[in-house]
C-alpha cells in the first residue's frame, strides 16, 4: 500500500498559531495547480510497481481549489499511477468554503450545497473539516477564518453527502474552561460525526501566538489544564464507542483514516507539492518550502527536492516514536527482524522505568503505551531513542 499526499499552499488568512507552509496571496494559484500536475508526471516511477490506496489534499485550505483544479489533479494520478479499486480520496476543507452563509463562494463554481455533490462526483469520498471550536472567542482568538455559526452549518450540510467525515478539534486553547471543551465534544458527537483529530494548542516559534504571548496580550498555555483536557476527551470519546487508535486520532470502527494509518505504520508515500515530504522505508525527501522556488523549478522539469539515506538508527527511532502514537504498538518481533537483537536488548532496558511507572506495559510482545501514559507519549519516545 501506498498513498498521495498533495499540498496546496493557499489560504484565506493566515491562523496564530499555524507555522504550515502557505500563501494567503492566490495570485500563482493556476501556476501551482500545473506545477502539481507536472510532479505528478516526473515521479510516476517513483510508485512504479505499486498501487495507490490513499490520495490526500491537505494544507494550506484545499477547499480553496475549484472543483475543476481538484478533479484536474485527481485526472493526473490516475493518469499516472496504478490505483487500488477503492482508494480513500481525502480533501481537508475549512468551514467558511463548505457553508451555505459563505460569501466566499458566491463567484466560485459549486455553490453549497452542491459543493459536496460535486467532491463526490470527482471521487472525493472524505472530509477533514478544520472546526478547532464551536465557540466565538476561541476562533477569534485563533484567528480562524469561519465563525462559530458556520463550523455547525457545514455539517449540517455535509452529513447529508459524506458518512466519512473527520473534525479536527484543538484543546488547551488560554481561556478554555473544561466545561467549554466538553460542550465542544458534546457538539461534535451530536452530529454523529465518525472520526475527529484533535491536538493540544501548541506554541510555534516565529507565530502570531508566539508575539502575543511574548506581549502579553494572550495568556500562555497551560499545560496542566490541556492534559486534563486531553484525558476528558478520551473519556468521552471511547465512551461513545470511538476507538482511540492514534495519539491524536479517535475513530468509529470503519472509519480510521487509512492515509494516516498507513504513515504510522510506516507504509510508502509521496509527497507532492512546496513543503511536502515523502518516505520510501529509506529515504526521505522534502520539497522546496517557497511556492515562487517550487513551481520555477517544475517549470524546468526539475524536482525541487532534498532527500536522506536513513540509517538503520534513524529508523528504529522513528518506528519507535510512530508506534507508540498507535494501538499497534511496537513490536519486539520486527524491532529484532529489521534492527537486530541489540536494539531489543536496548529497547527493553530503556523502557524499564517507564514500565515502573505504568506509562508504558508488554502485551503480546508489544510495547505499548498506558492510558496514564498517552500524553507523554512523544517525550517517552525520545527516551527510547538511540543515538546515531
């Protein structure tokens, strides 16, 4: 298996807290679109002898795309690559793009709500749709481009065209009382949405949030209450009877994202488009972050990428650090299969004190992660880590 992510570096308005690679100016939109095109031609052979299940428009806000643009590209992976019979065609889409309130889209073919007849039409059968909160003053503050009345008609609309759908939700937001985040999940749940990402607000060197907190003008996270909050989230949701199958990831059985689970699990996948990273088992690559650099130099029928030969080190580390975010865990059978036994060795005994503290536990002859243990997963990743 293996999947295609496609950036789309293009956005309304620039969120506080985001450091994605992205425009808010749409003036070399059409010129982009065709420089995907052309990445997409040069590095056909790349996927050569295998078939893909997963295409991805993430971002940036691909909801920006006309329909037109979208099914342009979709027509170029299929094109130039052997797909499976029922890929999962994913598109991340903001509010604002998606409501019938939207004046964005009065001058923009695929007026709601006819904007999700037409995704289906050119095989788009998932939506990410970036909600982060149903409340006011917390877009606001994030500086989201929808408001709160938009995030709830979108869904309104979308539910009655896609069953698979994803929210993305953000807690530890400063000024979020955990009574404001329970009325957040409460409302997601109410529309029987299937899947929802959710992160902790994380402050990002050189952002919007960052000067503000520096200034003074926005209180600083709290990471104490953001774990609460990370905890009543998973309380809630496995009680709903979705599966916490990923640090950040809780789905319905069915409905895990198989783009994503793919990543975790350490599966091939090209990334396409200015930023974008790829991952072949060993190698990896990452295109040009400037839009002007990318798309001059696709014009040249030249791939603007830089790659690294992983050591055997370098990705022991990362299966450790990807497996611990999952259900699937780390496995000590493929830990001494592909790293060698002195990694095992190394692995066990770094993990010991972890396991004193019940933050991590065997089972079945994988290291996992305990429920007390999840939001500390990263930094006991790096615990685990070798050094090259």
């Amino acid at each position: 298996m293996s999947g295609i992510y496609i950036h789309i570096p293009f956005c309304k308005q620039a969120c506080h807290y985001c450091d994605f690679h992205f425009s808010t100016s749409l003036k070399k939109k059409d010129e982009l679109v065709n420089a995907l095109a052309k990445e997409l031609v040069l590095r056909k052979d790349e996927f050569k002898n295998q078939k893909v299940e997963t295409i991805y428009f993430g971002g940036g806000t691909p909801s920006l795309l006309s329909i037109d643009e979208l099914r342009f590209l979709i027509d170029e992976v299929y094109k130039n690559y052997e797909i499976s019979e029922n890929p999962e065609i994913t598109i991340e889409a903001n509010p604002d793009d998606l409501s019938s309130n939207s004046v964005a889209l009065s001058a923009v073919e695929g007026l709601p709500p006819t904007i999700f007849k037409d995704y289906k039409t050119i095989g788009i059968n998932r939506l990410s749709i970036g909600i982060q909160s149903f409340f006011e003053e917390d877009l606001k503050l994030m500086n989201r481009a929808h408001n709160s009345e938009e995030a709830k008609k979108c869904l309104e609309e979308a539910i009655k065209y896609f069953d698979n759908i994803s929210i993305d939700l953000i807690y530890g937001i400063p000024g979020m009382s955990n009574e404001r985040w329970i009325q957040n999940i409460d409302t997601a749940l109410a529309f029987n949405i299937p899947h929802i990402s959710s992160y902790a607000l994380t402050v990002e060197p050189k952002t919007a949030l960052a000067s503000f907190i520096k200034k003074g003008i926005i209180k600083n996270v709290d990471d104490d209450l953001a774990q609460e909050q990370f905890h009543i989230m998973i309380e809630k949701l496995e009680r709903a009877g979705f599966i916490h199958y990923e640090l950040s990831n809780f789905g319905q059985p069915g409905y895990f994202s198989r783009n994503n689970s793919a990543y975790w699990q350490g599966k091939p996948y090209l990334g396409i488009g200015p930023s974008a990273h790829s991952f072949d088992g060993k190698h990896r690559g990452w295109n040009v972050r400037n839009n002007s650099k990318y798309i001059n130099s696709l014009q040249k029928n030249v791939i603007p990428i830089e790659t690294e030969t992983l050591s055997v080190t370098d990705k022991y580390n990362e299966y450790v650090m990807t497996g611990l975010r999952t259900i699937w865990g780390v496995s000590l059978e493929k830990i001494e299969e592909e790293f060698g036994e002195k990694y095992k060795i190394y692995l066990l005994e770094q993990s010991q004190k972890h396991i004193i503290e019940q933050l991590l536990y065997l089972e079945d002859g994988k290291l996992l992660v305990t429920k007390k243990g999840k939001f500390l997963s990263d930094g006991i990743a790096s615990d685990l880590f070798m050094l090259n």
